[in-house]
C-alpha cells in the first residue's frame, strides 16, 4: 500500500506541467488554430457553445499527449497537429455529453453549457464535435489511426453506460470501477498516445508501450480526481468540493470506505450514495470516515501503482526533454492530490 | 402547385414498399444479423436499449436503399451488407437523440426508450451506437466511404442544431425549412444511397445520381410526414396526431400557413407555436386554417415535386427490377398522404 513514485525531479520543486506545455508550444499553436477553424458551422450556435467549452481553460491534456508522444519519437511531419484536435473533439464531445447525463452546472469553474443553452443544444453540438472529429480523423487517411480512434469512442461510450448502471451502487467491486474508469477515462489517454506512434510509422511494441503510458496515466489521475474531490477547495477543482458525494457518485474511495466500514457505516454510505445524506455535516462525517479507513491514502496509494506503471512503460525509449516531460506528468498527476 | 408523379404502377393498386422489400428479402437478412451481432456489449443495457428501438417496427428504410442501390448497379460482393447496416446505426442514434431532445414519449406506436430507460441512457447509448457505427465503417476499410458517412453525420448534427434554434420561429423561411430537413434527414437518405455506388466501384456520375435520388426522396418523406401530422390517424403515423402542432414544431404547412394567413391568422400561429394553443379546439382551428390556406395541399405538391425528381435521377440506369422498385419507394412515400 506504500507504493511511492521515484521521483526525478529535485527535491524542494513542485512537479507541473509546464516542461510538457513548453516542450509541445509550437505545435499546440497549430492544433489550437486546427480546432477553432474546424469548429466552425454556418449554425452560430455551434461554434457559440463548443467555443465556451472549449476556450474554457481546459489544460488541453489529452492532445498535449499526442503532441509530446510525437515528439518522443522524433516525428518531424504535421499529422499530429489535426489529429491531436481530433482527440480534443472526441474529448469535448464526451464532456458535453457527461454534463448532460450528470445535470453537472459547474466544469472548469465556469457555469456549464447545458445550464446556459439547455440539454438539447449540449447533445446535438456534442454529436456534431463528434462527427467532424471523423471527418478530420478521414482527412488525415490513416485507417489505423481511425481503428484505434472508433475503438477508444465506442468503448468511452461503453464505460459511460456501465457508469450509468453502476450509479448510486455502493456494492460495487473495485475491479469494476477500474474498468469503467478504465473505459470512460483512460481509453482516450491511451489512444491519444498511441497514434503519436502510428503517425511516426513506429513498431507495433512502441505504439503498445505509449498505449501503456496513456493508460495507467489516466486511470492515476482518474483516481487522484476521486480522492481530491474530497480534500480539494472549489478554485483547485474547478467545481464544487464533495459534488461525487452529493451526487451519489461511487468511486473509489467510497468502494474502500464502504467494504472496510461496519455495519452502522456501511448503511451511511448506502444511504449517502441514494441521495439521503447531503447536508455539510454529512460531507464532514463522510470525509471522516475516508480518513480513519485510510480509504483516500489508499486510492492515493492505488494511483501511485498505476502512475509508476506510466512512467515504467516509457522505459524503452531514450532519454531526453520529451521522456522528462512526460515523466513529470505523470508526478504532476499524483501531486495535485497534496 | 399541381406537380403530379407520373405513375408508374397499374392505376388500382396502391404504391408500396412490398417491391424493394421482396427485391433485397435475403441481403437484409444478412443486414438484421449483422445488426445483432454488432449492437452486442458486455455491458445488457446497452443491447436492452438500443434492441428496443432497433427492433421496434421501424422500416428500415434507409439501409434497404443500400441494399436496393447495389442491386440497381448488379453489385455482386458483400460490403454493403455491413455499411447498411451502419446506416441504420446512425439513424437508430440519431432517433435516440431526438427523442431526447424533443422529450417525445412515443416513438412508431411504442413508448420511446428515454421514458423507459431516462434520458441520460439514452444520449450515451446512442453514443455508442455512433461510435459502432464507425468501427464497422473502418473495418469495411474505404476511405471514401468513411468520408460520405462522416460528413453525413456531421451535417445531421448541424441540420439538428439548425432546428433547434429555429424551434417555435413561425417566421422561419420556407428557405431555411428545406436546409434543416435537407440536412437533418436528406442527409443520411442521400448517403445511403451513394455509398452503394461506391462499393459497386461505379463512377462519379452514378454515384451523383443516387445521392440525388436519395437526398430528394429523403425531403419528399419529411415533407410528407409534415402535412400527415395534421391529417392522419396515431395508428398509420406511430405517434400521437397534431404532436407536431402541440410541440410548437414550425413544420413547412405551417410556414405556408402562416405566410398566407391575414394578421389574427399570423398571431394564431406564433401564440401556437409557444405554446399557447394546445387543447383540441385549437388543433381543429388549425388544421381548418392548413385546409382553407392551401397549406397541405401545397406541402404535398412541394413533396410530389422532390418526388419528381428523385424519380428523374434514376434516369441514367437501367430498367428492371430494382429500378422499378426504387421508382415505387417514392411513390410510397407520396401516397401515404393520401
């Protein structure tokens, strides 16, 4: 349970993502200027909505990945830049979606699209961010590229769905959640790495090795965004600290509180889980209980396993800016949460 | 206005679909298994929901137009049998949406699937099935294709959009009518007539004119849906009469009806179209005004004139079977009018 990372950054220097934003700067440039031209419609609403998600102040970090993947392996082409917004798009798409299932108001800090333009407008943009995402993925031609996008949607869409059915089920098995977060969120980390390798025209061992990295990766910060939801201030989150809790959201810090807790326990969290437990004193007692389980310091210890595996899977490639990069992400990722 | 469809079954017998069915009887067997097969997960819900749709009496309109295309072109392989059935996937994914966007309870006479399973079930199953949809597409492995389907999506979501921001406007433009429903559902009939041409490796010109007899037919079918809102009976229609009226849905009678109407007809109308003009009495003032206005009938002449030429864009083939029974589709699709 005490799995540590093996830090490589000095000591006394707080681990971010600016090695990363600097090293991929250039061609984050294009890919920014690929998704404003390619979220465009004669229907001004589209481009109205998608924009306010989009120009939201999201890190961009599922792009970010491809761009600094691409520059792992020395690629010099373009390619990147359109798909990078491709993955941005399927990304988008799924948030404006989420916010929908979810009836979330708040993402990023900023009131949410379907609480400004309603459900309807969120869905329809969503499935239009959706499809030009393929029209960009059939411009570039690669049906690899376009296998391994089809897949990662189909099976965010599956694990959004299993999400849905596991919602407010207190019983659910760590093994099960890890494979919806596995789904809904590392799928598209995963991918975005592992066309960086396809584009660079890489053996089929690197695009596994960077499919690897993407993978644990985003299953590290799904975790580390389970436990913060509960230590965390509004401004770090962008949303409202306890939300999981008030929306009945079981993940895994609950799963690890709900297994080890007694019986009298085990019935708050059913009850808090199906709605009935919302006052602050709840959150406060809830938090509580985390604590004295050691159920966040254990997920924490979980997203640690999975982020070391992120950083082990580059271990074949050379060192250099790029490898630093995106082995302090991974740091970065597991430090938010302290 | 008194376009006529130069018929072409016996004076008698009434045009319909029973031709192109028993014309592509065994292709869509092997369309409705791919169909199974392919809307499968290992998460039930996701077979639960999408199967009740998929399953629920609808005509399978547009894949049969595939199949019906490729036999017009004596196409001998078997790709189209897998594309048809992508084109039933976006269809089915759009329909979800849909129903969700309009809160509609009643979907080809049975309760819609986001009043059985919520709304957010729906959204993210339809997700999913769009998201099949392009795994099937880039298994069959053409680009061109990809491309027909991936900009077709793209416009329906655009057409979608289109609507919604021009939902209750009485005002809207018989102009701005035909855009939304070109879009909105000439699209997908357009592409998936054309994308035949393409699996038959037939030249551009072929493949423009089944996307010209698609894309017509596609507007006469809204068109026709638009005038028997008002005039047929739930059964023949799968959903309540007059719910077009009730939703405030600015459909091309309407449109006439109010360019036409003096000013206490023009304020009839915009008060309906908000709302304010629900119950019975007011659905019977307004099919009397869609009556004496010309309205309906004028839709329908509109219809028979894209009937006319879908008709017309056949002409370059062959006679036989198949053409035969793509002329009578369109018939059909007049005819229920009537």
């Amino acid at each position: 349970m005490s799995a540590t990372i093996h830090r490589i950054i000095p000591a006394g220097r707080e681990p971010s993502l600016e090695p990363m934003m600097a090293l991929v700067a250039g061609d984050m440039n294009q890919v920014n200027s690929v998704i404003l031209t390619r979220m465009q419609s004669d229907i001004p609403l589209i481009p109205e909505l998608a924009g306010h998600l989009i120009a939201g102040g999201g890190k961009r970090m599922r792009p970010m990945l491809t761009l600094a993947c691409a520059r792992l392996l020395d690629y010099s082409g373009a390619r990147h830049h359109k798909l990078a917004a491709c993955v941005e798009f399927i990304h988008t798409a799924t948030l404006l979606h989420d916010d929908v299932v979810d009836g979330s108001d708040l993402r990023r800090g900023r009131r949410t699209a379907n609480l400004i333009w309603g459900n309807p407008a969120s869905v329809l943009v969503g499935d239009f961010l959706f499809s030009r995402s393929f029209e960009l993925m059939v411009e570039d031609g690669s049906l690899k590229v376009l296998k391994i996008l089809s897949n990662a949607s189909a099976v965010i869409a599956e694990g959004e769905v299993n999400q849905l059915t596991a919602q407010r089920q207190v019983e659910t098995s760590e093994e099960r959640y890890l494979d919806i977060i596995g789904a809904k969120t590392a799928a598209l980390f995963a991918a975005a790495c592992r066309i960086a390798a396809v584009v660079a025209e890489r053996p089929e061992p690197e695009e596994l090795a960077l499919d690897a990295y993407g993978r644990n990766l985003g299953i590290a910060f799904q975790l580390v965004d389970d436990a913060i939801d509960y230590s965390s201030d509004e401004e770090t989150m962008g949303k409202g600290v306890g939300d999981d809790f008030r929306d009945g959201k079981v993940t895994l810090p609950v799963i690890l509180a709900h297994a080890r807790g007694d019986a009298v326990q085990k019935q708050f969290w059913r009850d808090a889980m199906h709605g009935h437990r919302i006052t602050d004193e709840d959150l406060a007692h809830a938090t509580r209980l985390l604590e004295d389980t050691g159920a966040i310091a254990d997920t924490l210890a979980r997203a640690r396993h999975y982020g070391q595996r992120a950083i082990d899977s580059l271990g074949g490639f050379a060192s250099g800016q790029a490898k630093t990069a995106l082995t302090e992400a991974v740091e970065f990722a597991i430090a938010r949460a302290y």
